[in-house]
C-alpha cells in the first residue's frame, strides 16, 4: 500500500534502513551469557535508540547476533507515526511467532513509540511478546528481562520528564564508521494535531551540552568525520548547567541550538555537522548565521511545512502560516545562498479542500525543495486531531493527491540535480557506490549523493568533485587532484 512516496531514488537513511538489524560485535570474543537480536523502524531516534539500548545489554552480559533464528531475545525497536509502520511491525511479530515454536525459549521485547501507545494491550494483543519497554525506560531492560526469564510479562512504559542517557555510549551499529547519529534531545512539546510523537516520547529535554562535545569528540578521534545531531525539534535546544555541576569548572551561559551548533563545529574543520529536524517557528538567525559562518556546518536545512494552507496549518496546529514560512525560507535563502532544502508534506489533512491541495503545490513550486517526504494523512488515535476532527478526505483522494505532489517534487528534484552539473563540489567519502566496488560514493554539503571513480580515495576523506551528469537521484563525477 503506497502511504509514503520519496521523490527520487535518495532515500532519507530512516527509510532504506527500515527493519535492518544489528550485530556491533560479531568478533568480540568475550563469553556473553545470552545473544540479543534487534531490528529497528521509523525516524533516525530509533535507530540512534537502539544503539543506546544495544550499549546497556552490553554491558550487562549481553552480546549481539545479526542472525534471530540464534538469538535468546528478540527485541523490535517500533514506530507508530502512521498506521503502515504499526501495521509493518505486526507483520514481522508474525515471523518471530514462527521462531518462538521452535524455541519457546526466546523471549520477544517490543521497544519504542508503538510500546508506549499501546501499553499493556500490546501483550494482550500479542501474545508471543514477553517484555514491552517503552523510550524513556531502557536502562530497566536487564532488570526486566530477568522478569521476563520467570515467565512473568515484564512491562514499563514510564515515560520522563529528564532522561537523555547522557552518560550513555552508544554502540554503533552497522555503522560505516563515517558518519554517525548524536541525539541531544528526548521528546517534543509542540502538539501538531495529527502527530502522535508528543505521547510516544513525551515532554521535551535537551541533554547535556558537555555529553554531546564527549560524544562527538570521541567520534572524530575514533575515525568519524560526520555527526548528524538529532531531536523532533532541534532549535529548541536549550541546556544550562545545574548549580551542583558548575563547580567542576562547567559554564552556567544556558547553550542554545546555536551554541551547540557551534561548539560542535569547532572540534575541527575535518568533522561535518549536519541536524535534524527543524521546525521553522523555531529555526532562529543566530542558527542561520552560525551555519554561515562554519563551513563544516553543511547547507542543508530539513524543514518540513506539512500543508501549503494555512487554513489546514491552523487545524494542524503548527502555529506559523504560510506566509510566514515563505518568509522563513526566503531568510534561509539570503543568509546561506546555496543552501539544500528539504521538507515533509501530508496530503489529505482533515477538511483538506481541492483549494488547499493547490496551495501546498504552488508553495512546493515557490521553495522548489531538493528533497521531499510526502505521505498521506494517517489518523492516529489519541491525537488532538483524532479527538478533534473528522478524518474525511477518502483514500482514493488522499493517494491522487499524494501522487500529484510527488509527481510536482520529481520535476524540482531532477532541476535541483541538473543544477549541480558542471559545478565542483566538496564530499566526504562514506563507501563504494551501490552498483560496483570501482566507484566509491558520499555526500556534497547539500546532502545529494555523490558517486565518482575510486582512485585512490577511501572512506572518510574529503575530495572535490566536478559534476558531469547527473540521475534522480545521484551527481555523477570526476575527482579533483588534491
Ligand atoms: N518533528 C518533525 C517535524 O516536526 O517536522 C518530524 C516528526 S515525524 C517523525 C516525521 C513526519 O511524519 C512529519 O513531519 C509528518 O510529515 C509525518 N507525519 C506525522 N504524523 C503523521 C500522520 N498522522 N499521518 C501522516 N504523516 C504523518
Ligand atoms: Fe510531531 Fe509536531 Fe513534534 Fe514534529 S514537531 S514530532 S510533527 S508534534
């Protein structure tokens, strides 16, 4: 069923990464007391989540296996944004039933947003799973998992006002040692109506500065050379030192996204920073000055607008109109010229008129985005739009709508591409190109895959590229002496 169409063949790394599974230490040799299996869906928190969960049964006696059918726990780290991923999830609960037959042994934890929804019911609905945990209570996993072990259901669903697991390392997984995710904040306190983030996730809490600067560090003196910084609302980050902790030397200034930003920025010129997601109420000048200003911060700004109306903005409850956001995007375009511009659309909101449809096009023909993510509204129970509104535009409507947005956004991301050609571009090399080990790949600072003839590059470095052609979705080129 077609609910989420990408315009061209990039896809964000949430999406091609969908249900991928990890094994961190497949050559650790160290005698662990049981294997722990997990796979992961939805937004990049996840998946930076589940490096989180992975270090903390790691450092309990638990090593990772790539493969379940080997596995002593199974463990689902879930999304419930629209129904499909809910419905994705099922599915594949479905496969591990089959496993659980023949080893009744395994036990099956479900982790994430779709933990925290649907609570206990979830074991009523599902009877394999053992242990249902929901984002903010992790760290109770090797408590619950020896509950589990009695033959008891272990739940908890607790969520926080101030877990960040700051002092946590995450263990990378499958990574490409290139680039990697850092979350700096938990949560979110803007209530769009049709978004179920709010009560999956909970309040907002930005981690603490210092943890971030460690983690990156530790990143870049371990080989990576990108960091992408993570939270649903990252321009309301805002930090300050507790009273107790300055005296070891720490500032009391409050960081803000701008200082963060910077401070990152500043561990070396070699390390790219890139940020996700910003919502354009918040996104400040101070944030675009200070990507000016760094020219490892890349020039790419994920702004999603949702609607073109701002009638249907108004009932989506994302407080800025249309207007406004023009106005947001034609400041981005002053401040930082050459800046990449991405953004998420929904088709078919509740009330959603024929007019309000031409309005969300017309404002895609206007920002004439590189990058889009357009799915069609999908009611969640509990949202405010759920209580509130009928969800009355039927599917068929909603998909043709979708389908005209993305055939608009295929246009302006195949222009946006065709730009590119016959200019010189910067990229970090993450790897070989999907279609053979003789061309290698990475990203421009606009985040558009790059793909060009090895030489004598490898994963990590910095290289000029000359643009020669260019598909849907990837730059074709030569590198650059030097
Ligand atoms: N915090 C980010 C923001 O405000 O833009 C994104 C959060 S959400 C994980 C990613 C995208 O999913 C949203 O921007 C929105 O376009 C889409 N989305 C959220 N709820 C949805 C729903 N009920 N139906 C369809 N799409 C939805
Ligand atoms: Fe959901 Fe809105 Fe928060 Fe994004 S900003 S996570 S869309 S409530």
């Amino acid at each position: 069923m077609m609910d989420t169409l990408l315009a061209n063949d990039i896809k964000q790394h949430d999406e091609v990464r969908q249900g991928e599974a990890f094994a961190p230490f497949m050559m650790d040799n160290n005698a662990y007391k049981k294997r722990f299996f997990i796979e992961s869906y939805g937004c990049a928190m996840n998946f930076a989540d589940s490096e989180v969960v992975a270090s903390i049964l790691q450092s309990n006696g638990y090593g990772a296996t790539k493969n379940c059918e080997e596995a002593d726990l199974i463990f689902i780290n879930t999304c419930s944004i629209r129904e499909k991923a809910e419905a994705t999830v099922r599915k594949r609960l479905t496969e591990f039933r089959k496993l659980k037959k023949v080893n009744p042994g395994i036990l099956v934890g479900v982790l994430g947003c779709m933990a925290e929804r649907l609570k206990e019911k979830f074991i009523q609905e599902e009877k394999l799973v053992d242990l249902v945990v929901g984002p903010d209570a992790y760290r109770t996993l090797p408590g619950l998992i020896e509950e589990a072990e009695t033959g008891q259901k272990a739940v908890n669903v607790l969520l926080s006002r101030d877990e960040t697991y700051a002092d946590i390392a995450p263990i990378r997984l499958n990574s490409n040692g290139v680039n990697a995710f850092v979350s700096i904040m938990r949560g979110c306190n803007n209530m769009c109506s049709f978004c179920v983030v709010p009560f999956t996730r909970g309040r907002e809490r930005s981690r603490d500065a210092n943890s971030i600067i460690h983690e990156c560090e530790e990143l870049f003196n371990s080989g990576y050379r990108e960091v992408t910084l993570l939270g649903q609302n990252v321009d309301s980050y805002y930090w300050q030192a507790s009273p107790g902790l300055s005296e070891g030397g720490q500032t009391r200034v409050p960081v803000t996204f701008a200082g963060l930003l910077e401070m990152v920025a500043l561990i070396s010129p070699l390390l790219r920073v890139r940020f996700s997601t910003s919502h354009p109420k918040d996104i400040t000048d101070e944030v675009l000055f200070t990507i000016a200003r760094h020219a490892n911060i890349c020039n790419y700004i994920h702004l999603p607008v949702q609607s073109g109306s701002s009638r249907v903005l108004q009932l989506m409850n994302r407080t800025y109109s249309r207007e406004w956001y023009i106005a947001k995007v034609n400041r981005i375009r002053e401040i930082i010229p050459d800046c990449g511009l991405s953004t998420d659309m929904i088709t078919g909101f509740c009330t959603e008129t024929e007019e309000d449809h031409l309005q969300s096009l017309s404002l895609m023909e206007y920002c004439k985005y590189d990058l889009a993510y357009m799915y069609f509204y999908s009611e969640r129970p509990g949202t405010l739009a759920a209580r509130r509104f009928k969800d009355d535009i039927p599917e068929d409507v909603k998909k043709r709508r979708l389908q005209e947005m993305v055939d608009l956004h295929r246009i302006h991301s195949l222009q946006s591409m065709q730009r590119d050609v016959g200019k010189i571009c910067r990229v970090l090399v993450e790897g070989f190109s999907k279609k053979t080990a003789e061309d290698l790949q990475g990203r421009n600072d606009q985040n558009k895959v790059v793909v060009f003839p090895k030489g004598n590059l490898k994963k990590g470095d910095y290289v000029n590229v000359k643009i020669e052609s260019c598909t849907a979705g990837t730059l074709i080129g030569t590198p650059l002496p030097g």
